[in-house]
C-alpha cells in the first residue's frame, strides 16, 4: 500500500447472465478488475459463482443487493409491496415512485435482504467483502437503513459503496447528468451516516453514465485523470453479448446491451492502464482497504 491514491475497480452484476460473468472473469484474470459483486436473485447466479471457483476463485467477490431485477428470494406473497402482479421485482422506475409514494414496506425490504444476504453466504461460503446495491438504491430511505441493519451483524463490516462524486465533475465529464446529479444528492447524505456508522469505502465514485458516452475510446481516462481523493472506485458494467439480460435488463434498442461490449474493450484498451498510472492509482480490492481502514472520509468527505 506504498501508493498514495488507491483505485477499485468494480465490475458490477456478476451472474446477471453467462456472458456478462465470464467477461468480468476474463478482465480479472489481466488485472483490469479488481472485484465484482454477485446478483444473488439472478437465475444465473449459481453458475456464475461455479464459474468463478473453476478459475481459482481469485477475484473479489461481494454482494449486489437487488430490488429492481428478476425476482426476490422470499416467496412474493411475503414482499407484496416489492413485486407486481408476476410475481417479480417493480422495475427501477416503478420502484422509485411507489418508495416516493410510501408504498414500499421496509420491514419487507429489510426481509428480502436479508434472505438475499442469506443466500451470498450460502453460495460464496462466507460474508461478503464488498457491497454495492443494484441500481444504486440504497441512497433512497428506507433502504440504506435496512440495508446497513443486515450488514450489521457482519465483522468487520464490509465496505460499502459511497454513491457521490465531485461537483466539477458533472460539468468536466459528460453522460447522463442529472442521474448522477440526483444520486450524488441523496448519496452524499447517506455516505456520511455510513461513514459515521464505521462501515469502510470510497472518497469518490465514477463511472456512472449512459450508453453512447462508452463509444469515446478515452471514456475512462477521461474520469481518472479529473477525480480527486485518495481512495476512489471505478463502477463498471463489462461483459461478452449476452442476449439473457434483454426483457430483463435491457431492450434492443435502448444501447445497454451493446454497452457491456464495449466497457469490456475500453478496460482492456491500452489508455485505460495508461490513465491509472498517470493519475497515480494503484489497483486495490476492497477488502485490502477495509482491511487497513482506508477510505472513511477525510478531505473528500463532505
């Protein structure tokens, strides 16, 4: 840990579909991610996790809390507020107002991530390291409180991701604003009572954006040369074509599907290396810095 910046590099939604896990697998084994978080939900979950012991079970594996994909662990009947009438999850859309409007439960909330939290131990033989939620929503009460009530009970407390980045950055980087605007907003508050609470993270948060940005070949380079902090995690959304996650994840047409691809290159393009070295990162896993207690807060805080 001789360096003076630290970089996590996170692959998000490993088992989300076959392709997208054995992209983010293949990055690992070049050093170009250095954890991903598992979609327990997922149907694909199991043989993404199969998948990932076969390779040596060398890369960092955390928890990415769902609401907003597929359906929950508990039978539907016990989370009624969660799920429409098929039985799965509220789309990220539909979500957001029905929490906006009260009628989400938390207790229910609280209940599936529990059984999801459940289920990572069950699979992966152990607590999660790392945790990150799908869709970034544990910035929005109630579920960052119900979120942090399960990982409670864990030692050490693992790290957990701080949704915010620097105002300037909204105006040096493009892609998707006024997502990154709100998400900063509520993130920056539930940052600081995570912060507060003792669970390790990041200074900073980048990579947040939308599907046309990704075809910049110095997308990420962009980022990592502009982002300040000691302790900074890259979020990523690597993967082969993986036509699983259409009508459940992406469409056709929306570019989601076709972003993966192109995240997976970027990684591997020589600028991305490139970029971390001039910007004097230093790859790390999130367990390494939780670990040494690194990234609660300091300068980059507020």
């Amino acid at each position: 840990m001789e360096a003076k910046r630290f970089l996590v590099v996170t692959a998000d939604d490993f088992g989300i579909g076959p392709a997208t896990s054995h992209g983010i697998l293949d990055l690992a084994r070049l050093g170009l991610v250095t954890s991903t978080v598992l979609l327990v939900n997922s149907p694909h979950a199991e043989a993404a996790v199969r998948a990932w012991r076969q390779t040596g079970a060398t890369l960092e594996v955390g928890w990415h809390p769902c609401l907003t994909l597929d359906r929950p662990i508990l039978p539907a009947r016990h989370v009624p507020s969660l799920v429409g009438p098929d039985g799965r999850f509220w789309m990220l859309g539909s979500f957001l107002r029905r929490l906006a409007l009260g009628r989400i439960v938390a207790a229910e909330v609280e209940a599936e991530l529990q059984a999801q939290y459940d289920r990572f131990r069950e699979l992966v033989v152990g607590p999660p390291a790392t945790v990150n939620s799908h869709h970034h929503v544990q910035v929005f009460p109630p579920v960052g409180d119900r979120l942090a009530r399960v990982l409670n009970q864990a030692r050490p407390l693992p790290y957990l991701r701080r949704v915010r980045e620097p105002w300037r950055l909204l105006v040096q980087v493009p892609g998707a604003r006024r997502k990154r605007l709100l998400l900063s907003s509520f993130g920056r508050r539930e940052a600081r009572r995570r912060s507060a609470a003792g669970f390790p993270g990041n200074d900073w948060l980048i990579g947040i954006t939308d599907p046309p940005c990704v075809t910049d070949p110095e997308f990420f380079a962009r980022w990592l040369t502009r982002t300040p902090g000691e302790v900074v995690e890259l979020i990523c959304h690597p993967g082969y074509l993986d036509e699983t996650l259409v009508g459940r994840d992406c469409t056709t047409t929306d570019g989601q599907l076709m972003r993966r691809v192109r995240e997976f290159h970027l990684l591997r393009h020589p600028s991305f290396e490139a970029a971390c070295n001039r910007a004097g990162f230093r790859l790390v896993t999130a367990a390494e810095l939780a670990h040494r207690r690194l990234g609660r807060g300091g300068a980059h805080a507020a």
